[in-house]
C-alpha cells in the first residue's frame, strides 16, 4: 500500500483539505471544538510543512526535482509528497 500512487494521492488531497480549512478559518466564526482544531491543524501546517524543508529538499533534488517545484509541493503536501518522492511512487 505504501508504494500505491492513490494512497498517496488521497494523502495529498487531505493535505489540500487541511489548508483549505486554514483559509476557510481566517473567514468564519468557528466555534469550541472547531476552532481548537483549526488552530492545531493551523499550527502543524504553517510550522510543520517549512521545517520539512529540511528533509524534503536534499530527497527532491535528489529524484530530479527542481528546488521550485520542490519547494512548492513540500509547501502545500508536506510530508505527503516527499515520502512518495523519496521511496519512488512520484517521479519528476
């Protein structure tokens, strides 16, 4: 299952879902339960996907990957895309 390019793809989906949250959040009134988990899922996007620069990057340029286009899917997928980078699912 870890090397299916769709488990990957609903992944990256869920990532997609989670920052559509985040800006959905900035515009409505969310309440109790919803707004503790728009600021956690806000923090571990904004903090968690720059840090996974880190790791991201050297495996990006690694399979070929420009650092932009790089830069851009760890910025929106995280660790959603650079797992499947690294274990060869996505292939630039």
């Amino acid at each position: 299952m870890i090397k299916n390019s769709l488990f990957w793809q609903m992944n990256m989906a869920g990532a997609l879902a989670g920052w559509l949250f985040i800006i959905a959040g900035l515009f409505m009134d969310l309440n109790g339960t919803l707004r503790m988990a728009w600021w956690i899922i806000a923090l571990l996007w904004v903090i968690g996907h720059p840090l996974e620069l880190v790791i991201g990057l050297p495996i990006a340029q690694k399979a070929g990957f420009s650092n932009l286009k790089a830069y851009l899917n760890i910025m929106v997928f995280g660790i959603t895309w650079w797992i499947p980078v690294k274990l060869g699912v996505i292939k630039p």
